[in-house]
C-alpha cells in the first residue's frame, strides 16, 4: 500500500508546477508566472520573455558551443566560468606569458585578447513547428519516418536561416512530441578579458569537483565585438564593443537563505523519462566502462603534462573535460543506486500500465520500450568502446577520417569534387587533433586504447585488424610489448601527422598510400567493422528508443493532463526557478547555503597541485581586506546553493534575484543529487554557484581592474 501511494506522488509530481524542478521553455513561460511571482518575482511577464522588444532573454548567450554566459554590461561584457573559458585561457597561453596559472585582467580594451574560434549566439525568436513536421511525416514510420523528419527539419532550417546570416535549429521536445525553431545571430569576435589565476579558477581541483561546500571563483570575463552596426563580423581591430539588447545589473547586496532565483541558460542534455531498462544498463555496464577507461586515460595523460609545462598547455583543457565526466560518472552511478531510482521507475511504470489498461497505443508500452533494452545490451560494450576507446586516441581519428576517402576510391566514386570534400573534412579533423596532439602521449594512448578494446569487447566483434596486423606481425609475448611495439610502429610510419609527409599526400592523393599508411589501416579496420556489425544495431535500438519514447512520454501527458511538464534538456534555452537553500548531506549533517572566505583558508595548502592560491589573497583574507564586499559577518562569501534544476551546458549561467539583478554564476551540482540528470530529487538536489561578491572582490583587489567594475551597474 505505503509503495503504491509513493509510486502516485512520484508520478504526480512529474508535473506540478512549481519551483526548483523543470527546465521551462522561455516562450512558453507565462503559464509559471504566477507561482514565480508566489516566490518573490518581482518582474513583470514581459521583462523575463518578449517578442516584440528586448527582455531579459536578451542579455543570456549559448557560449563557445557547450556553456552558458550572460551580458553584464552595456558595452558587450560578459561572464561565464572559468572552466568555460579555459580552453581559450589555454590557447592563449604560454610558457612564458601564462594567463592560465597567473591569471589575466585587462585594465583597457586595447589589452583584450582575441580568442580564436570562440563564439557566441543570441536567441532571436521561437516558433512551434509541430504541425508542419506532423503533417510532414503523417504517412512514414520507422527508417522512412526518420528520412523524413530529417529532412523536413533540413527544409524549415534553410528557408529560416535567412541566406546564412542567422543560425536556425529544428529542437525536438518531450521525445518527438513538440518541435521548435530556434533562431540565433551568431557573433565570431570574443576576446578575454579577465581571469582570475587557475588556482582560484579551479580552486580545489578535481577533488572538489561536484562537491559542496566549496570555494572556486570559478569565473572568466570576456567581450563580444561586432561590425559598426553592431553585427556579426570576423575578427578585425577596428570592430566595435557589441551593444546588447538587455544586460544585468550586479547585485552586490548578496543572496540570504530563501531568497527567490532563478537561472538563464543552455542546459544540454537529461534523460528524466528514461525507462528503468536504460538506467539499469546505465549502473551495469556502460558508467562502470566509461569510468574504467576514462580512469586509465587521466593516468596517461597526467603522467606527460605533469613532465612538460608545454605539453600541459596543450593538454589541460581535453584533460579536464575528461576528468569532469570520469567524476559525473561515478557519482550518477552511485547516487541512481543509493536513491534507488531503478525500483521508482519501476513503479511509475507499473502505475502507467495500470492506467494504460486496455487502451490499444500504451498497452505493453513499457514491456516493449524495457525489451529494446535487451536487445541492445550484447552490443553497448562496443558501441562505448569505439567512442570511449578506439576514438580517444587521437591518431586514430584523425585517420578515421580517411575511411570515406578510401570507400571514395574502391567505389570509383573519383570526381575531383568528391575527393576535395574528403580532403578538406580530413584537413580540418587534423588541424582540430594537432592542437591537442603530443606524440609521447599518444603513443601510449594508442597502446592502451588498442589493448582496452582487444581485451575487454566481445571476440566476435573485434576488428580483423587483431587477427591479421597486430597479433600476426607484432606479437612479442605479452600484450604490454605487443601493443606498444604495435603503436611505435604506426605512429611512426604514418604520413598523417608529420607536416611535409601530410602536404605530399595532399598534394596528390590516392588509395595506394592509403593503403600503406598503418594508422589509416588500423582506423579503417575499426570504422569499417563499427559500420557493419555495430552500428545498424544501435541504429535500430535507436530508432526504436525514439518511438517508445515518444509514445511513452505522450501517454504520460495524457496521464498527467491538466499538469505543467517540462521536455528534456536539448541545449535550448530554458529557465528555471528555485530558492537559495542549504540541506542534509545524511543523518546529522546540515550544509548551510553558502561558504566564505574563511574557508578558503581552511582548505588552503601552498604549492598544492588542487589547493593552492596566491599568496596575496591569502593575506588579504588574513588582514580582512574585503573592501565594500564584505558580509556582515566579516567575510566575503564565495559561494552559495540554490534548488533550481540545472545541468551540463548550464555552467557559466546566470543567478538572477526577485528584481532581475545578478548575484552569481552557476557553475556545478552536488555530489548527493549526482543522478539528476535521470531523476530530479527534491531533497538533495543543488545548484552550486560563485558568489557575485567574491568576483568583484577578486576583480577589485586582486586584478586592481577598476574599469571593469565601473563598466557594470553594480548596485550596492
Ligand atoms: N562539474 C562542473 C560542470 O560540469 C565543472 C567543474 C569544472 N571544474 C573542475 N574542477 N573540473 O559544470
């Protein structure tokens, strides 16, 4: 009886409107309005979306791709996190100017540097698409519908993209149940302004990472450019700060708990209606495999940064994104487990099959949608070791981009248009690998990536390379020998990486040296076998998934009517509202909602590879140099937590208070609510963010950039 009545409240509460779970559409805010109002909005509808005129939708960019940032000034000034703007921190860096360890603070704009291939776009208008894709697609199913949809989303994107002046993206909602277009006005000039030294940036490490309580100032600041019109142009000097439609004003007033916030940004992905099935295959198999080699590949890859200061340059940024997600996955593993998450689904799902009764759409839904699952599990192994294994060596994509050339050739298929096409696609491929190449890590990369598949996916579904290359010619007795004598070979006798040996093969191409090249041997043995026996299957597990899905997420609408529900994440705009608010770790434990100063201190440990800072903040804080940042109890609080309902993609977002100011950037999760991105849990679930006041102290008396904080609309 106690478990059916939780299995309803899980299910109901799927779609209450309310504050900190949901990631809601910003066009389609209004109908929340109220109970945002109920928590102490103080905006009016049209201040937080508009179509008409500006908004506060309009001071919030997607940043570089895969963040969020947001406009603080009128004249183009934007914030985002330090591990947002670290790739291009590192880019920039060097041995002998490193911004990345010493930190960078203009103190003019003529100081800014230019961060190359950095961009960022502005959301200019949503339309529901549904009807025109419904209509589109109303005869086909399976494969054809797939075609279809594909290519109808291709035709709506192209007649809104207005000759390639905008960005026009197709979004799928709720599984397939709801399609928008999104258009954008993408702005290609972005240049560093200030960052604080690593050491703050990342303060705490990977130790710290996903963990509250915590002290990161975890913030970087850069600038958009535009033309004399204020738009989009390339790179030049003459560029003109880019005017937005709407920034936010700073609070320097600080957050208490309860406090009313809500969060702008570019959430990415989540799987909250995933079937029990998929979490199972989740905690089983795929988190432990990932967890396993992405383990082994820090260790690799640590070991040669840690020997060359040049080397870490150009490797810390991938570094830290795999250490990020090597992290992610052991905590969502431990935490779907811990929170039981499987057995909840399984109740929701029992509950829908009992309210599906005999309705002929939903009945055996979930058996079905559970079985794909089955069906699947013999291939996932393979599927997360081309991504995770063979692909995490970086020669070996680099030469996987010569298997169309190659196909291109054996099928005649030669014209002088065809060929350029894969040339140019393997040209870029490269340039992006060489600027994260460094041969002695990759030998060994290649060696262990190499032997990880060969030992641990299934024989059958091994590459002939095994069998034919490796094993026959290189074989000295033990697999550490066999693979590293394997790996000095290709690496050393590619044409691929090498600058004069990659011009000759440009210069005059042909399958003959593809065919002599032993990375492009191994590569194509690899995307070749991954073409015929695994990916059909997971293209057929995939299509099946988004069938299942659709429908199953469509009868719980249906279930749910009346309700508001929220889609997925799909790295579209959404916004989320919640409350400043601290909670219990476990039994006894009481996190308050925000850290301070001091704290640095307590974790500070000088030369510390996680827990170093410099030494002048350090007495700074000693002499409670805090300047008009400081907190009533004496302190500068550095960061805080909220409930809203955030994930990857969101970091570098917004914290923005009842009146529409901002008081911090999010940046994190907490350890305790690690498998939120499958299941939302009231209780544990946080937003970890930096405080707005330990910024502009950083800003103030670190980086002595005046001119920044007289850029802003600080209110005090
Ligand atoms: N966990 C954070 C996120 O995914 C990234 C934190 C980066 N910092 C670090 N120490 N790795 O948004």
């Amino acid at each position: 009886m106690k478990k059916f009545f939780l299995a309803c409240v899980a299910i109901l509460s799927l779609g209450n409107a309310r504050a900190d779970e949901g990631m809601w559409i910003p066009s389609l805010i209004g109908k929340n309005y109220d109970e945002m109002v109920r928590l102490g909005l103080k905006l009016t509808k049209d201040d937080l979306y508009a179509i008409n005129h500006s908004s506060l939708k309009d001071a919030i960019v997607q940043f570089g791709g895969g963040c969020t940032a947001e406009m603080i000034s009128p004249s183009g000034l934007l914030i985002t996190n330090h591990h947002c703007g670290y790739g291009s921190i590192a880019a920039l860096s060097t041995v002998e100017h490193n911004y990345l360890d010493n930190g960078f603070w203009s103190h003019s704009m003529a100081e800014e540097l230019p961060a190359e291939g950095l961009s960022v776009i502005y959301l200019q208008n949503i339309e529901d698409v549904t009807d025109e894709i419904n209509h589109a697609t109303r005869r086909s199913t399976g494969e054809k519908y797939q075609k279809k949809l594909n290519e109808t989303i291709e035709k709506i994107e192209k007649r809104a993209n207005q000759n390639g002046k905008l960005v026009a993206n197709v979004k799928s909602y709720f599984n397939g149940n709801q399609y928008l277009l999104l258009t954008y006005k993408r702005y290609t000039d972005v240049r560093l302004v200030a960052t604080p030294p690593k050491s703050l940036g990342k303060f705490g490490g990977d130790t710290d990472n996903w963990i509250w309580p915590r002290h990161t100032a975890d913030f970087s600041m850069f600038r958009v450019y535009a033309d004399s019109n204020n738009e989009p142009a390339a790179y030049n000097a003459t560029n003109k700060p880019y005017r937005p439609k709407w920034y936010l004003p700073v609070s320097a007033k600080g957050v208490k708990d309860g406090d009313y916030t809500m969060i702008y940004g570019y959430p990415g992905r989540t799987n909250r209606y995933e079937i029990s099935g998929g979490v199972e295959l989740s905690i089983n198999e795929t988190n432990p495999d990932i967890v396993r080699l992405r383990g082994e590949r820090l260790g690799i890859m640590k070991r040669h940064m840690d020997a060359d200061k040049s080397v870490y340059l150009k490797l810390t940024s991938r570094y830290a994104g795999i250490a990020n997600y090597w992290k992610y996955f052991i905590g969502q593993t431990e935490q779907l487990k811990r929170l039981h998450v499987v057995e909840e689904k399984r109740n929701n799902e029992a509950e829908f099959t009992r309210w599906a009764g005999n309705n002929k759409e939903y009945r055996g839904l979930v058996n079905r949608y559970n079985n794909i699952y089955n069906t699947y599990q013999p291939y996932a192994r393979s599927a997360t070791y081309y991504g995770e294994a063979f692909r995490a060596s970086g020669l070996a994509s680099i030469a996987a981009a010569l298997e169309p050339l190659a196909t291109a050739y054996e099928k005649n298929n030669t014209s002088a248009d065809t060929i350029s096409k894969y040339i140019k696609a393997l040209e870029a491929t490269r340039k992006s690998y060489l600027k994260i190449y460094d041969p002695a890590t990759e030998l060994d990369l290649l060696a262990f990536t190499a032997r990880a598949y060969y030992q641990d996916v299934p024989k059958g579904q091994l590459p002939a390379i095994y069998d034919q290359v490796i094993f026959r010619k290189f074989n000295a007795g033990n697999m550490d020998s066999t693979f590293a004598r394997y790996a000095r070979y290709v690496t050393g006798n590619t044409f691929l990486i090498d600058s004069n040996l990659f011009k000759a093969f440009v210069a005059a191409p042909s399958l003959e040296k593809i065919q002599k090249d032993p990375a492009a041997e191994y590569a194509i043995s690899f995307v070749r076998n991954y073409k015929k026996s695994i990916q059909p299957r997971y293209e057929a597990f995939n299509n099946k998934k988004a069938e299942y899905s659709k429908l199953y997420l469509k009868g719980l609408m249906e279930m749910n009517k009346g309700q508001l529900m929220y889609p997925d994440a799909n790295s579209t705009m959404r916004i989320t509202y919640g409350q400043v608010k601290g909670y219990y770790p476990k039994d006894g434990v009481y996190y308050e909602p925000f850290t301070t100063s001091k704290g640095i201190l307590a974790k500070y440990k000088p030369n510390d590879d996680e827990f170093d800072a410099p030494k002048e903040l350090i007495d700074m804080i000693r002499a409670k140099d805090y300047g008009r940042w400081m907190s009533p109890d004496s302190t500068v609080h550095t960061c805080f937590i909220t409930t809203n309902d955030i994930t990857g993609g969101n970091s570098g977002s917004p914290v923005i208070n009842a009146n529409g100011e901002w008081v911090g950037s999010a940046f994190d999760g907490n350890w305790e609510a690690m498998s939120g991105d499958i299941a939302f849990d009231k209780k544990y679930k946080r937003t970890i963010v930096v405080d707005a006041r330990y910024v502009l102290w950083l800003i103030d008396k670190l980086g002595k950039a005046e001119n920044l904080i007289e850029e802003m609309n600080v209110r005090y």
